[in-house]
C-alpha cells in the first residue's frame, strides 16, 4: 500500500495525553457538594496498605466526623448496599478485584494514587489528597472504634 493510504501516526499520537494529562480530568468534575464524601473514600485508599475489603471501606462512612476529635461510629450509617454504595461515583478512580473469595478496593495503578497525593495537583486544584489528613482520618476512625 502506497504511504499516502495510512493515516497520518502523528495525528493519532497528538490526541494521546499523558497520565497526568488524563488523571487530571476526573477530580475537578467531582462536584463541590460530593468532594467530601469523594475525598473521604479516597483517603483511606491511598493510604491503605493492602487493598481494603468493599464492607471495611464502607463502615468509614459510618463514622460522623463532626462531633470531635474522636468521631462516633454510627450503624445506622453504614452504607446499605457496600458495593453499589463505595462504588458508584468512583468508577473512574478505583477498581474492585476478587481476592480470596471477597471483593476489594484498590486505585487502578498505583500512578493513580501518586498523582492524587501529589504537589502537582495540589498546585493545580484544590482536589488534592493529603496524605497527612489521609493518616489522620484513618487514626481518628480507629480511636472512634476503640
């Protein structure tokens, strides 16, 4: 075939973005009124350290963060339908893997998890994930617990 006949390769790689290009794309069409629920859920992935089971992820959610330094863990909040519940809004930014006869929570790659806990985002928007105020909500969860 004559070269004329392909189409063009540098026109197809000028619409491939980076990951970066790519990854920062979903956190700023997270509206405002979900970012805490959105930063909430993100928090406890990035800093998991193994992937978290979908019913532990979900029982974070239960906790009311507003009263105190030590949050209270509330039954009544647990989301109701785990899987349907952590994984709606997030589809872009997690996958669910089997493992072990359970579903659990983790970032797709962990480039991911690195771009969302970056100073880069952090500079660009304020959809930034802190790994200190990651840590924190995850002792404060477990001190709630004890």
């Amino acid at each position: 075939m004559p070269p004329t006949q392909y189409p063009s390769i540098s026109g197809r790689i000028s619409g491939i973005h980076s990951l970066d290009e790519t990854y920062e794309r979903t956190p700023p069409k997270i509206a405002a009124v979900n970012w805490p629920f959105v930063q909430r859920f993100l928090q406890c992935v990035a800093v998991a350290s193994r992937p978290l089971h979908v019913d532990e992820l979900a029982e974070f959610f239960a906790f009311d963060l507003d009263k105190g330094l030590i949050p209270e863990f509330h039954d009544y909040r647990h989301l109701e339908d785990s899987l349907a519940g952590v994984l709606s809004p997030y589809s872009s930014l997690i996958s669910v893997v089997h493992i072990g006869g359970s579903d659990t929570v983790q970032f797709p790659h962990n480039a991911l998890r690195d771009f969302l806990t970056s100073n880069r985002l952090a500079e660009k928007c304020d959809r930034h994930i802190s790994m200190i105020g990651a840590h924190t909500l995850v002792a404060r969860a477990c001190l709630g617990i004890l």
